[in-house]
C-alpha cells in the first residue's frame, strides 16, 4: 500500500468512483449519484479537465478526464485538398 501523496490535502475533495477498491458500491448513498461523506478522493492537482487523484481507503492513484471545459482530447490536423472516397 503506498503512503498518502504528500499534496494529498481534505481541503481540496472530489467525488469520484475508484476504480481500484470500489468502496463505493456498498453505500447506498454513491449507488443513488449522490454525494457521500465517506467516499470522496483527495485532489491532487488537475490539468483542465484531467484530475490526478488519490484514494483515501486504498491509497491508489489515477487521472480522470471529466470531459467537462477544456477537455484534453487530441487533435488531428486536417490536410488541405480532395477527400478520399
């Protein structure tokens, strides 16, 4: 089990399912969409609308795209000229 990153800070939560221990899926509370005084993330820092989290229970950490504002999608570069059939 890895230790608490040292930015891990309550002050700075998010609601979002972990998908390492999924000590979500007992609560009746999360099962419902609703927020949930237990099973919140700590995070860590964020990126636009990438989230770098840690989970509190677990220890596990991973990034989130929300996909909501400026979201981190990668873009193509179109080619001047015909379109291929």
């Amino acid at each position: 089990m890895l230790p608490l990153d040292p930015q891990a800070d309550i002050g700075r939560r998010a609601w979002v399912t972990c998908p390492n221990c999924e000590d979500h899926l007992a609560c009746a509370t999360c099962r419902q969409g609703r927020r949930c005084t237990d099973h919140w993330r700590y995070l860590l820092s964020n990126t636009g609308s990438l989230l770098h989290l840690q989970c509190p229970s677990c220890t596990h950490i991973w990034d989130h795209e929300t996909g909501f504002g400026a979201t981190r999608t990668r873009w193509t570069r179109r080619i001047s000229g015909r379109r291929p059939e």
